[in-house]
C-alpha cells in the first residue's frame, strides 16, 4: 500500500509538470528525476527551530525585495531558503518572483510544479488554476480544481477562484463583489501608491518607451478631470499619469505617465506589421477583467479571428469579451501590434498611424509572421497592457 502510494505521489508530480504543455508531454517528462527529487524530499531531515527561523528571514527578505520591485534579489532570497526545505511557501514566492521579473513562463512553469508537489495546499492550486484560466485554458483549470475540492472539500479559496473562472468566458457578467474579486491571485503592486478608494476603469497599452498609455477615452469621460489617475502594468509597475491628449475620432486618449515604465530584462519590443490583419485573422487581446476597487491584476488572453473591416476607421474585433473588458491591445499570432480592441469594435492599425504617427511610426515594422505559442505572446504583452486606474471622487 505505501509502495503504491509513493508510486501515485511520483506520478501526480510528473502530471504537474506536464500541466499546460500539451497532450504528449507525459510522453517527454523525465519521470526519473521527478522520482529522485521526491525521494530527496522524503530523506531530507525536518528543519531545527534555529533553521526555520533563518529560512523566515529569508521569506521576509524576499518579500521586501519583491514590494521593491527588485525581483532578482527575491529570487536569490528564495533559492537559499529552497535549499534548506521543500516548502510551498517558498515556492509560492518563486512564482510571484518570475513572473514580477517578467519570466512569465518560467512563472506558470513552476507554479504548475508547485501545485503537483504540494497537493494540500490550497494556495498553490489557485494560483495554478488562475494563471492557466488568464492564459485560456479555463476548462482545464476548472477540472484541476475540481479535482482538488475532491480531496479538500469545500475549501473556501478553491472554490473562490473557481467561481471567478467564470468570469472569464465571452460575456460574463463583471464581478461586482469585492471580496469575490479579492480571491484573485495577481501581482504585487510597486511604484506609485494607488489609494484604497481607487477603482479600476479600463485597459491600455505602454507606448514611446513607457512613457505614454494609449486608453480607451470613454474610460477618461466617466472620470472628472480633476481625478487623480495611475497606469499599471502586468507586472505590478504602478506610476501616476495625466491626461496628454484625447483622440476622439477613434474613442482613444494618451496618458502621459510621470515616470517611466522601463521594460523588464529581456522583454520583446512591442512590433507592427506591415500593413493592416485582414478580417478573419487569427489574433489575440489581453485586458484586465472588469472589477470594483483597484487591486494588482494580470490580464486575460481572449483568440478568435477578426471581424470585417469597411467600418469607416474601426474593425469589428470578432473575439468575444467577458463585459466591461475592453481596451487592450490587439496582436496577430506573431505578437505584432495590429490595432486596439473597443468590443464590439478595433481600432486597426492604420487608424492608429493615422491618429499617432509621432508615437507609433517609430514601432519596428516586423516581416516575422511565425506563430508564437500563446504563453510567450502572453509574456510579451504582460509588460505592455496597463490596468488604467483613477481616485473615486
């Protein structure tokens, strides 16, 4: 019975880190060294008080790196107190680490591990289960956590997150709760401080170097002038901004940002292609679901093909949006930039030229029209997609 056991705890390991990569990868996944970091785990001696209250201290300087920013000293924070246990709080960190650092697959990747190893908590499901529902992979998500309710029945996180997986599909209602919406995990916010009466109004793309926020104007109408309001992005970089000019033959504005969003190491530089995606093109939109309150949030990944052009200066978008969602940009299945999502509607990328030749002619023209899996065209957009936020009057 305990053989067997141990047998299905390897295997469980093995699944998770198979999670996500597509049917044949139990096929390719190094069951052996799974094993034997398993049994590495199971030899490894109980920590003495002396230890775990250094490996805490750990956690607490990794912590205060990632409220920083500095997620590369978080991470190195981290891999000293993984070396003194296998434990999943470290690794919780881990995830938080990567994916603040802008190594989004690196991110999901491990938090997928996370969740196989450490089957009893709850944490590191969720966090697993939401990361693959943003990056559509929502009924897939659902099953593992349903899987995880049958060993932890009831479990009041699990069963959070897989309420607000719903939220997720084209034309779900936005949440109105703010507790509901609190179980979503996301990243830490660093950068400008954002009030607790902030709400969230819309999504936008960083443009000229970070400097400036291309934003739905209808957003900026439901707002007054006089309110304060911030930019921030995927990776929790939060910076003040203000109103720089409204676009309004095509429903947009530019914030201007009071500082800098600087791109992570190793980003990809956000592209154009060379001429406008014809209607029926594959393409993805990334933007923030809509919910009360401003919390640190990831965006959500919605494909599907365009809709027909001849719309005088817009497109129909033809990629169905849970409601509220709206201002993220849109890319071709090569992550080059083809226009702004306004569901129903885009702004297509001769439009934009139109509007902001200043800003947006200096965008490399990309002749690379190879298809990127969906998680790296999630990682290069994670940086560039903006939750736009303002102070509740």
């Amino acid at each position: 019975m305990l053989r067997a056991r141990a047998l299905a705890g390897l295997l469980s390991l093995a699944a998770s880190a198979s999670w996500g990569q597509g049917s044949d990868a139990l096929a390719t996944t190094p069951l052996q060294a799974l094993a034997a970091q398993r049994l590495r785990e199971r030899a490894a001696q109980p920590l003495t008080p002396a230890s775990e209250a250094e490996r805490q201290v750990l956690l607490a300087a990794a912590r205060t790196a990632l409220a920083q920013g500095d997620s590369q000293t978080a991470l190195n924070r981290l891999e000293a107190a993984a070396a003194m246990s296998h434990a999943a709080d470290t690794e919780l960190l881990v995830v938080q680490a990567r994916v603040q650092g802008g190594d989004y697959r690196q991110g999901l990747s491990f938090a997928s591990h996370t969740a196989g190893a450490h089957l009893n908590e709850p944490r590191a499901l969720a966090l697993y289960g939401w990361m693959l529902g943003l990056g559509e992979q929502a009924p897939y998500a659902l099953r593992l956590i349903d899987a995880g309710l049958a060993r932890m029945p009831e479990q009041p996180q699990l069963m959070a997150v897989k309420q607000q997986l719903t939220r997720l599909e084209a034309d779900a209602a936005a949440e109105t709760s703010p507790e509901a919406a609190a179980f979503r995990p996301g990243p830490l916010a660093t950068g400008s401080a954002v009030p607790d009466h902030g709400q969230a109004l819309a999504s936008g793309l960083l443009i000229a170097d970070g400097r400036l926020a291309l934003v739905p104007l209808e957003a900026l109408e439901a707002a007054r002038d006089t309110q304060a309001l911030w930019v921030r992005n995927g990776l929790g970089v939060t910076r003040s901004a203000t109103l720089h000019r409204r676009i309004s033959g095509a429903g947009l504005a530019l914030l201007r940002l009071d500082t800098r969003i600087t791109p992570a190491p190793g980003a990809t530089p956000l592209t154009r292609p060379p001429r406008d995606a014809f209607a029926g093109s594959p393409a993805s939109t990334l933007s923030y679901l809509a919910a009360p309150g401003a919390r640190p949030a990831w965006p959500a990944m919605h494909t599907g093909f365009l809709g027909r052009a001849g719309m005088g200066s817009t497109q129909a978008l033809g990629i169905g949006l849970p409601q509220g969602s709206h201002g993220g940009a849109v890319f071709d299945h090569a992550g080059r930039l083809i226009g702004i999502g306004l569901a129903p509607r885009m702004v297509p990328l001769s439009a934009l030229l139109a509007e902001l030749p200043t800003e947006l002619e200096a965008l490399p023209v990309s002749m690379d029209a190879t298809k990127r899996p969906p998680d790296q065209l999630y990682e290069q957009a994670l940086p560039l997609t903006v939750q736009v936020l303002a102070a509740r009057p």
